[in-house]
C-alpha cells in the first residue's frame, strides 16, 4: 500500500449513525425474506424429491406450459404438494416461520446496535472524566482520539485536548506572573518603605536628596501600577482610544526627538526613512507609546547594534511601521513568549535590560485594540525587526 496516500477522512455523526442503522434495518429485512425464500424452496425440493421420475419429468413440463393439461397439473400439485399449496394466502405454518425468524432477529439487532454505540458511549465517557477533571483543575488532562470515531467527535476531542493543554499554559504563566508581579511591586515598595523608616530612625537625614529617592520609588511604583491597569483595560476590550486621522510618520519624528539624547548615551543612531506623509485612523498618544516603546526596547536591549532603523510599507488596506535593530536577537522558543508580560530572557539582548517586562504587552495590546497587530521576526543578519500593522480607515 503507498505509504503517502492520504488518510482517508472520517465520515460525519449523521452519517455514522444513518449508515450503521440503515444497514442493520436493510441487512435484517434481506436476511428474513433469503430465509423465508429459503424455506420454501427446500420445501419444494423435498416434494421434487418424493416425485417418481416419470411424474417429476411430466410436471417439468407443465410448469412451463400449464395450458396444455391444466387438470392433469392441478393434480399432480394437489398430490405431491398438499391441498393448502394452491393457497394464496399465508398458512399457520408460515406465520410461526416469519415469527421465530423475527424473535430471532430482535436480539441479533439490539446486540449489534448496542456493539456499534459502544464506542461512541466509551469516548462519551471519557471526555465526561476529562471535562470534570479540568473542573477541578486537572488541566493539561487529555483524552485518546481514535481513528474510527465520526468527524465531529475527533474534531470535538482534539479542540477539548487544545483546551486542556492552553489552560494548563495559562495557569503556569498566571502563577509564574504573579510571582513577578509580587516581586516587582515589593522591589519599590520596599525600597521607599526602608528609607523612610530609616528617616524616621534617624539613620537618614529627611533632607532634599532622601525624599527625592524616596519619591523615585513611589514613581516607579505608579508607573508600574498604571501598566498593568492599562493592560488590562487592552484586555477587557475597555481601552478608550481617540481615534483620528493621523500622520504617523510625525508622531515618529516627535518619539524620536524625545528619545534622541537617550540614544546618544548609549550609542545608538535612529535612522528614519520618511519619504512619504503616512496616514491612517489611529489614537495619536497610544500610538505614540507603542513608537515609545519599541524604541526604547531596541535602546535598553539593543544598544550593541548601534542602529535602529525605522521605515513604512503601505497598501490602500493597511500600514506598517518597522522597527529594524542590529543588536542580539533572542532564541527561536523565545521569539512566541516576547509579548508575555514579565518576560525578559536571561541573556542576549537582556544583557542591558531593565523595566518591568511590560512594554512589548501593553504596545501589542494598544495594537490590537486599534484593530491591528504587533508581530517581531528575527532578521536574516542580526537583531529583530518589529512590524506594527495597523488599518487605514
């Protein structure tokens, strides 16, 4: 058999059903009338069988052509046969057949019809102790997916197995950012918390200095704090947008002017190919914190590329802005996880990190809430580029 012919696909529950009971019906029916038919035709044998050869040869004969002694065959019939063979209508005898064939067949057909639902019950069932076992918080729990069950079933168990699956992704990521979350919001608080209690103890002078440190905590602390706000609006699908015909290629320049004695700092020249006025329908300020964003992401993990080049695509659809770096990329298994909040890889272009690790979340989720898409790629040399697509109207 070729090993590359395609698997053939699994007919539907409909027709799963229909065919497995039509078949038993139909197949039952023929089965009863073969062997009604059967019985009469061993009978007629029998009485053939009884017959001189003389009067079976004769009778032979007038079978064919009845007209040609029609008494002489009514006789050898009414002999050999019986008187009640010449009846049309159904004997005793006959009705006792058909009955025993029917009590027969009642169980065959409830025995094959329980012996064909036995499968679809037995995967009911699993998918039952499944369901209630993610309930419970089993998840990542899967069940079998046989070849032999209908369409919908394999499709229906397949998607239970996704569920399973992403849900038991979902809760490792909520308690591993939770840990984070803790973590990143203890870091200031405790911070602030110390030097004030050391003001208070006398260790510190309260002076100028002191409070202003104390105060940059308490910032970082809000700042973090309106992130994960702003995120979870994104989230909810309840991030106010003042969407208006923009030029994105202004709000550019403008982030680029703010960030420019930044990236001096660190070595980093931004180069902006504007060759046309790019428009499109957008919020100004939550586009502009996405430009913001990408940029100063490319600065803090970048920074060894000494390059971050900005440039447009656009079609009467859509426009898409990209932020090209030459800085380390990341790894491939960690190129699907950079949008996560909290995640920082351990190395590569973490090397200079800092932040929260919300950024790239809430500049997807800005993204997502004008009706576009935030996508990074790898480049074919060195660094990332990272593509925000939004729509024209």
């Amino acid at each position: 058999m070729n090993q590359n012919r395609q698997k053939k696909e699994p007919g539907t529950l409909w027709f799963w059903i229909c065919g497995r009971l039509i078949s038993l019906a139909v197949g039952c029916i023929i089965l009863i009338a073969f062997l009604m038919w059967l019985r009469f035709y061993v009978q007629n044998k029998w009485h053939e069988y009884r017959m001189p050869e003389d009067v079976r040869a004769e009778l032979a004969v007038l079978i064919k052509n009845p007209r040609l002694n029609i008494n002489r065959y009514h006789e050898i019939i009414d002999t050999w046969y019986g008187l009640s063979y010449s009846d049309p209508s159904m004997g005793v005898m006959d009705w006792l057949v058909l009955g025993a064939l029917i009590l027969f067949f009642i169980p065959v057909i409830v025995l094959i019809t329980l012996k064909a639902a036995r499968p679809i019950s037995r995967h009911i069932g699993r998918l039952d102790r499944a369901a209630r076992s993610v309930s419970e918080g089993g998840f990542g729990f899967k069940v079998p997916v046989p070849d032999t069950l209908p369409l919908e079933l394999q499709r229906l168990s397949e998607n239970f197995n996704d569920m399973s699956v992403k849900l038991e992704r979902y809760e490792k990521d909520l308690k591993k950012a939770h840990v984070t979350l803790a973590h990143e919001l203890r870091s200031p608080l405790t911070a602030a918390t110390g030097r004030l209690q050391g003001m208070i103890d006398g260790i510190f002078e309260p002076d100028e200095d002191q409070l202003k440190m104390v105060m940059r905590q308490l910032n970082e602390l809000n700042r973090l704090v309106e992130d994960l706000h702003l995120l979870k609006l994104a989230d909810a699908g309840q991030l106010n947008l003042d969407v208006m015909p923009v030029n994105l290629s202004d709000i550019v320049r403008e982030k680029i002017a703010w960030i420019t004695p930044s990236a001096k700092k660190v070595g980093v020249d931004i180069i902006h190919h504007q060759k046309q006025t790019i428009t499109c329908m957008a919020d100004p300020y939550r586009i502009g914190q996405v430009f913001l964003i990408l940029m100063d992401n490319a600065l803090r993990y970048a920074a060894d590329g000494r390059v971050l080049d900005i440039s447009y695509r656009s079609s009467s659809e859509a426009v898409v802005v990209v932020f090209r770096d030459s800085g380390p990329a990341v790894a491939d298994n960690f190129l699907d996880s950079i949008f996560s909040p909290f995640v920082r890889e351990d190395v590569s272009r973490s090397r200079h990190s800092g932040g929260s690790g919300l950024g790239l979340s809430i500049a997807r989720a800005i993204c997502e809430a004008h009706g576009g898409r935030l996508s990074a790629e790898k480049n074919k040399g060195k660094g990332l580029s990272f593509c925000i697509t939004l729509p024209r109207h």
